[in-house]
C-alpha cells in the first residue's frame, strides 16, 4: 500500500481539494491510504471555540459560525446540489459539537479540547471523501478513531501499538481510503490526539501496521529544506535524508516532519517522501537509509517564544544530582517541554517551551526550594553541520543569552 498524507495547507479551499484530484491522477491511487488534516487554519478556529467555551465567554456561537461559513464556502464551491448527503452529515457533527457543548460536565481543559477539535478532521475527510466519490474516484471514509487507539493522556496521547495494530489489519488493502490525522480514541471511546501537527504521526502510524510500500507528505514546500523560508534566505531543498539525521532535527524542533513520525517508518525501512503539491515535477526530499545528508549543509531550526529559566541554591550550594532530579519532576509534572540544558556548579540553565501554560505553576513550585531568574521569548536556534559562517550569521540576529556546542551541533539561546 502507499499513504498519503494532506495538510490543512493543502486542503484550505475548494481549489486545494480539487488539487488533491489533480495528484491522485497524476500518482495513482490503487491500493492508497490518505490522511487529511483540518482545513486551512481551522484547528487554530477550534481552538477559539474551546477557549471561549472553557473560560464561558459570550463568542462561542460567533466562532462555531465562523468555522460552519467557512466550511459551507468550500461546500458550495464543489457541490452545486445542496441536497447532496455530505451537507446532512456536516450538519449531523456540528449538532453533535453542540450536544457536547450543553452536556459535557468536565472542567479538565485538555479533556474538553481533544472533544472538540477533532471535529476540524472529521469535517474535512467528510468533504473530500464526498467529492471524490463525487467525480468518480470511489473511497470509504473510515473514522480513524476505530483503528488508532490510545491511552487518556490528552492532547499528548500514547499508542496501543498492540490493539491499533490488530485494527488496522482489518482495513481492506484494495480500497480508497480517507481518514483522518491527528486524533485516536481511548479505552472508553472518547477522543484523544496525538499532540500538534500528529497528522504525520497518524500516517506513519498506519504505514508501520500496513507494512506499506512508502508514505508521502504532501505540503506547500518543495521539500525538507535546511531552513524555513519563512525566516532564512536562500533555503536550500535536502534531497535526501537518513533517518537518523531526519530524527535529530525533528528533535531539535523542524517543523516539517513530526518527531514521532519517523520511528514507526525506520522500523520497517519504509522511505518517507516529502514533496510539493504545487509542483509534481520536483521529486522533493527522500528520507530512508543511507547518507546522512545531500546535499551536506548547515541546517538551521528556529523554535520561538521560549523561556530560559537559570536555577541555583538558596544557599549557593553545588547543583547535585539530587537537585537536578527534583527539577526535572517538577518540569514533567507541568508538562514543560525541555529544549536546552546546562549546568555549572552552582547554576542550572533550561530552556522551556510552555506549551499548555503551566509555566507558572512551576515557578511556584520552584521558588519554595530555588531561587530562580528566568526570561521569556526568547529563540532558540539550533544548527545541524554548523560552520563557523553559519554561526556568525545567526549571532548577528540579537544579543546571544546562552550558547552551546556538541559534535556537529551549536545550540543560540537568543533575545
């Protein structure tokens, strides 16, 4: 089998999800998989919604509208008979989100989020699905919660490699499917997701328990580059990639492929294709075995908006392991993911992303034992093969709070 895997770039308008056909035809889809993100930007829209439902302000009808006309533009632009069933079942998830909004009794925030912003994903496979078939191309839609199942750590949740497994060995290798990314389901059937961006981990997912012959990302860029365009000139597309070397920079934060994804598919030698769906003449990144890099350049990975914590003893005493242990339970235990580390005698440097706002809560746990200094929004820049050019480049950016090297890699903390 082959996976495909769409972003909500790719499918933002009707004219991304008529681009979608363009590719199955040009590629081919016997024996295909594919994994659709929400449109657009609308996990950010559903996440309006959670907010303005959690912390009970007045606009949750207004942005639960706001995602119903933007889905109904789409809808109108592929499908002139609006009696067709896709606009019933459309309509049948935005009653079931209001039917979770009036009875749902949990204050957890995590609970109520992954409740709410799977519908993003159920609503766009629900289009797509509709207008392939629509135009002849024949697909089941399947609901990915039926094969994917989890632990009830929400919004971070944790494969049953074990049962996901034996579902997805149900699926029939000869059909279209359509499912979608990012989410799963725990053992009392409630929705979890796979952490930000997991639609990658999703496909990866199903290519490990389909043994499947490849998986391709399809986004708006002609491949891995070794920077975001977005914040580096002159980005240079990565033809090939090992998976070793693909790891390590999704460790350090690229953000084109998703930590979790490359695992599942190293295990079962199954290449990873990342390519353009503007330009299907560009061949785009291959990630598999082999050489590390090519061609060999420095890459560059900027994470913003970090906070860099320096901790000490009230006393002035050495940082022991003992002290670094008890910092750390306190890091997990807030769920603050560690980018960077550093210690000296008597000092312990962090750099933290605050990823569900519990940053404060961990300043109070700290202060009872520590005394602690900390600045936030800060940048972390991470350069993969760095040169000596390569680091004066990005040292030119701003004042340099912390720098650190290993073989091969230099870490900029930077204001």
């Amino acid at each position: 089998m082959k996976i495909y895997k769409f972003g909500g770039a790719s499918v933002n308008n009707a004219e991304g999800v008529k681009n979608v056909v363009r590719i199955l035809r040009n590629e081919g889809f016997e024996n295909t998989l594919i994994v659709i993100s929400a449109m657009g930007k609308m996990t950010n829209a559903f996440e309006k919604i959670i907010n303005s439902y959690h912390h009970k302000t007045d606009d949750v009808q207004q942005n639960i509208q706001f995602v119903k006309d933007y889905h109904s533009t789409i809808l109108n632009a592929l499908f002139e008979n609006k009696s067709k069933p896709v606009y019933n079942e459309i309509e049948a998830l935005f009653k079931e989100l209001h039917n979770f909004l009036k009875s749902n009794k949990s204050t957890d925030y995590n609970f109520i989020y992954d409740q709410i912003v799977g519908f993003g994903e159920m609503i766009s496979t629900k289009i797509v699905s509709a207008y392939l078939n629509e135009i002849g191309i024949e697909n089941e839609w399947i609901d990915v919660r039926n094969y994917i199942k989890t632990d009830d750590n929400y919004r971070d949740a944790c494969v049953n490699w074990e049962l996901t497994s034996k579902n997805i060995l149900t699926l029939n290798p000869k059909k279209l499917s359509i499912t979608q990314g990012f989410l799963g389901a725990d053992t009392q059937g409630n929705t979890t997701t796979l952490g930000r961006e997991g639609s990658d981990y999703t496909a990866a997912i199903f290519a490990h328990c389909l043994n499947a012959k490849n998986l391709t990302i399809w986004k708006d860029v002609e491949g891995v580059l070794n920077a975001d365009p977005r914040y580096f000139e002159n980005a240079q597309l990565l033809h090939q990639i090992s998976y070793s070397e693909a790891i390590e920079m999704a460790f350090y934060g690229a953000s084109v492929i998703h930590p979790k994804t490359l695992k599942p598919l190293e295990n079962k030698i199954i290449p990873l294709y990342v390519r353009s769906f503007y330009n299907l003449e560009i061949k785009g990144t291959t990630v598999g075995k082999g050489i590390a890099l090519i061609p060999e350049v420095p890459c560059f990975i900027l994470k913003e908006n970090q906070i860099l914590v320096s901790i000490s003893a009230l006393d002035f005493s050495f940082m022991v392991e003992s002290n670094l242990s008890d910092i750390f339970r306190i890091l997990h235990e807030n769920k603050l993911k560690v980018n960077l580390i550093q210690n000296s005698a008597i000092s312990f440097s962090v750099c933290i992303e605050d990823r569900f706002n519990h940053f404060e809560h961990f300043l109070v746990a700290l202060k009872s034992k520590y005394k602690v200094t900390y600045v936030k929004n800060v940048s972390l820049y991470t350069i993969r093969h760095a040169t000596e050019k390569a680091i004066e480049e990005i040292e030119q950016k701003g004042e340099v709070l912390l720098k650190q090297a290993t073989k091969g890699t230099v870490q900029i903390i930077m204001k």
